[in-house]
C-alpha cells in the first residue's frame, strides 16, 4: 500500500489475456480495481457485469486515476501506451513482448529509469514452480531444446510465432545461459495467417552452448517443454503441467568391475505450484509497493525482444 492506501491498478485492453489480469486483480487484497479499458464494447459489458468495475473506452482516462496499469493490448500497442503512462508517473506491468522493434524497448527503458518506474514485462513463465525450481539445478547447459506447439488460436496474428510464442523461450534461455549470444540461424512458414506461423531457432552462446528452439501455433497437440542438458545431468520440464524430472548419471565405483557403466538415476523435482499469472502479478504489485526491480524487468523484455528481432530477420 501506497501511504496506507491500496494500489490503485487498471487494465488496459481485456481479450484473452487481460481479462485473466482482471479477474486476478478483482482478487488480490490491498489492490484497487479502478477501471477496464477495450474498444470493443460486448467486452467490456461483459467483464463489467462480471467484476463489477468501471469501464473506459479510451486509456487516456486512466492516466491520473492509477498508480499502475497492465497493457494488454497487440503488440504495436504496447509501446504508445505503454510510454504514456510512464511518461505520467504510472508503473507499467506491459505483456510481451514489452514493444514491436528494440528500439521502442530502449526507449521505454529509458523513460522509466527518468522517473524511477517500475517496468515489468510480461513473461510469465518465469513465474512458473518449474521454472524457478529448474534454476536451483542448472549450472553450465551445453545444449537446451525448447518446444511451444499448439493449434491455431485466431488471436495475435498481428505478429509472427516468434512474438506470439518462441520470445517466451527466448526469455528462458537468456536467463539460464547468461552468456552472450554469437550467432543465429533461423527457418520459419507462414501456414495459416499472412504471418510465420511455425519457426525453428538456433542460438549459439559465447559460453558455448546451443539452444534449439521450435515454435508453432499449426500442431495438433499443445506442447510446452524443455530439456536441457549438462555434465553429468539431463533435465526435462513441462511448463504445463509444472513438472520437472531430472535424470542424473552416476559413475561406477572405481576398481569394480562396474566402474566403466554408469548408472542413470532419476529424480522427480518437487514443485511448488501456483497459477503463474497470480504469482506474476502479486509480484508486480509487491514491486509497485516497495519500490524494487521486478524479476523480468525492461532491461530483460528488452534483451529477449532483441534476440527475437534477430531470428525474424533470419526467416
């Protein structure tokens, strides 16, 4: 709470995505719904008969009623709004990815470093039980091969699967790895829509390691995974389903007759899990309250957005 007073939030577009943001900010405690925003006006009908909440049709009008706001709008949206609100002293929770062009990104970043807002971006599996249990257990991958496959959902197709889907991945590996990327090489279809629509990645680290990356928005099964692999350790984790097993290899004794077959052991990882959403905004808001950097902030939507822009440019 701001001076004894609950956080005064709104939410700035209510598809699929924001109206998830809405039901979960109806929620929380110490947390002041004050407004919904969309021009589509069923939509808003709906949501406001549902949480009870007061509803804007222009963003504008939110400006000097929160002190901070989820852009859920399409990407090409995100960094007019997004920059408004910085510009009028509001923190700024932005979906991924956090602008259309890097260079929008560094601006945003630049603005609320002016001001000191807090910028988070919306990367939401890092909010995920697996994916924060998995960072207890990397140490040094040498290869990382990511998954993200589903069927066409008829929803941001203003941009191509590398911003609807793989940039998630993108995020992931960078924050693993934390090594600077030397070299891209990409492939990608349009299938569906006017954009690429299935796309297949590969990063090449300074530190050495690869990472293979495949997304699609054309399969019949949705997949959400990851396997990594290191010295010693193979790790699988399903972001879905937040779970994570770890397969360990074991040598044989030395001086036995079994030294030169080791064993493979398996570990089941136990997760703590929670809706990945709740969690990312409860952070959000805890970082509004205190003051500190949010666990993706502009600086990460930023980097990820940047290795995305690379991978389009090789498609």
């Amino acid at each position: 709470m701001r001076n004894g007073h609950p956080i005064r939030v709104g939410v700035v577009g209510v598809g699929y995505v924001g109206h998830h943001h809405t039901r979960i900010y109806s929620e929380l405690p110490d947390v002041e719904l004050v407004g919904v925003v969309d021009i589509n006006e069923a939509r808003l009908q709906e949501l406001g008969a549902r949480y009870r909440v007061q509803l804007y049709r222009d963003y504008r009008e939110l400006l000097e009623r929160v002190d901070a706001v989820s852009v859920a709008v399409p990407t090409l949206l995100h960094y007019p709004i997004a920059k408004e609100f910085l510009e009028r002293g509001v923190d700024v929770l932005v979906e991924k990815p956090i602008a259309q062009f890097p260079a929008q990104a560094d601006k945003l970043v630049e603005i609320a470093g002016v001001d000191d807002r807090i910028i988070q971006v919306g990367h939401i599996e890092r909010f995920n039980g697996a994916v924060k249990a998995l960072e207890t257990v990397v140490r040094n991958p040498g290869f990382i091969e990511c998954h993200r496959l589903g069927p066409f959902a008829h929803r941001n197709t203003d941009v191509d699967v590398v911003l609807d889907l793989m940039i998630h991945d993108i995020d992931i590996v960078l924050n693993l790895i934390k090594s600077p990327v030397t070299a891209v090489t990409a492939v990608g279809v349009p299938v569906v829509s006017d954009q690429v629509d299935i796309a297949n990645a590969r990063l090449q680290f300074e530190s050495g390691c690869v990472a293979n990356l495949t997304a699609s928005r054309v399969s019949v099964e949705r997949v959400r995974r990851v396997r990594i692999f290191q010295r010693d350790t193979f790790i699988s984790l399903d972001y879905s389903q937040q779970e994570m097993t770890v397969y360990h290899r074991i040598p044989g004794a030395k001086g036995t007759a079994t030294e030169a077959t080791p064993t493979i052991v398996k570990e089941d990882i136990p997760i703590d899990k929670a809706e990945p959403l709740r969690v990312e905004l409860e952070s959000f808001i805890e970082c509004v309250r205190a003051r500190k950097r949010p666990l993706v902030s502009g600086e990460e939507g930023r980097d990820a957005l940047k290795v995305a822009s690379q991978i389009m440019e090789r498609l």
